[in-house]
C-alpha cells in the first residue's frame, strides 16, 4: 500500500512539472493570476454595451427629465433582501419566466439599466445581452452593482 502512495505522489509531481513547463512555453499560456474584477466590464464594452458606475447610476435614478427603468438581474431571494427602488427584478438563471414582462420592457423605449451584485457578477452583462438580442437599444450596464449602491448611500427597498 505506502508503495502504491508513493507512486501516485511521483505521478502527481511530475505531472504537475510537465503541466507547468507546458504552460510556461505555449503561446496562449492560462495566467497564473488574474484580476477578475474588470472582466464583466471589458466583455460588456466588447459587446457594445454601455457601461456606467455608481455615480452615474444614482444621476439616473434621480433623474425625472430622462427616466429609467432598473433591471436587477440577481435572484429572487436577493432582490427580496434589498433592492434598488423601483426596480424589476429578472433574474438571468428564470429568463424564460419573464419573457411577456420583457417584451413589454424592450417596447417602452425606456433606458434600461441592468445591475447584479457587484463588478465580478456576470449576470447583469448576460441577461443585457439577452435583452440586446431581442432588440434592446437603450441599455446600459450598471457595473458597480448592488453592493457599491448599498454601501455608498445608494436608496434601498426591502
């Protein structure tokens, strides 16, 4: 038996040598670290969604010459659990559910900004493309999300 362990040990370290080597040499090598934060904002842009931060969110949703519609792309339980006032909660995983409130949405003409948690969170930028694809042309990315709302003065509804 400690002899069969201590094969598998050999096996895994000079796989794990071969794995590194590999990687080290080839071309499109996978970074050993990498920032994820800026990752939903960089796939947003690259989709032609516009992007905005929490300052500009909180000019929106006091705005009442250029009114907004707030979309929150997190799950129910979360958006049961606080939420920005007003806003529609469709969550990205229950799209399908919400397909009549979105047409109806898509047909407003409102701007519509989608927001999920926070930057890391991709829903918001999955479900903006969705809505995107079904003719959205008034749609922004809220990328600062729900936490950044909350915890810098943002309104909140329960």
């Amino acid at each position: 038996m400690k002899t069969i362990l201590k094969q598998i040990g050999i096996i895994l370290l000079i796989s794990g040598v071969v794995s590194f080597l590999a990687n080290s040499v080839h071309p499109r090598k996978i970074p050993w670290v990498q920032s994820w934060s800026n990752q939903v904002e960089a796939k947003a842009k690259q989709n032609g969604i516009k992007v905005i931060p929490l300052s500009v969110a909180l000019q929106k949703f006091q705005s009442l010459e250029e009114p907004a519609t707030f979309v929150d792309a997190r799950s129910v339980d979360e958006f049961e659990a606080g939420h920005i006032p007003g806003a529609l909660s469709i969550p990205f995983q229950s799209l399908e559910e919400e397909f009549p409130m979105i047409g109806s949405l898509i047909d407003s003409g409102q701007e519509l900004i989608v927001y999920c948690q926070n930057r890391e969170c991709d829903d918001s930028l999955l479900l903006a493309m969705e809505l995107q694809a079904m003719g959205a042309e008034n749609l922004v990315l809220y990328i600062d999300g729900f936490e950044v709302w909350q915890k810098y003065g943002g309104v909140v509804e329960q």
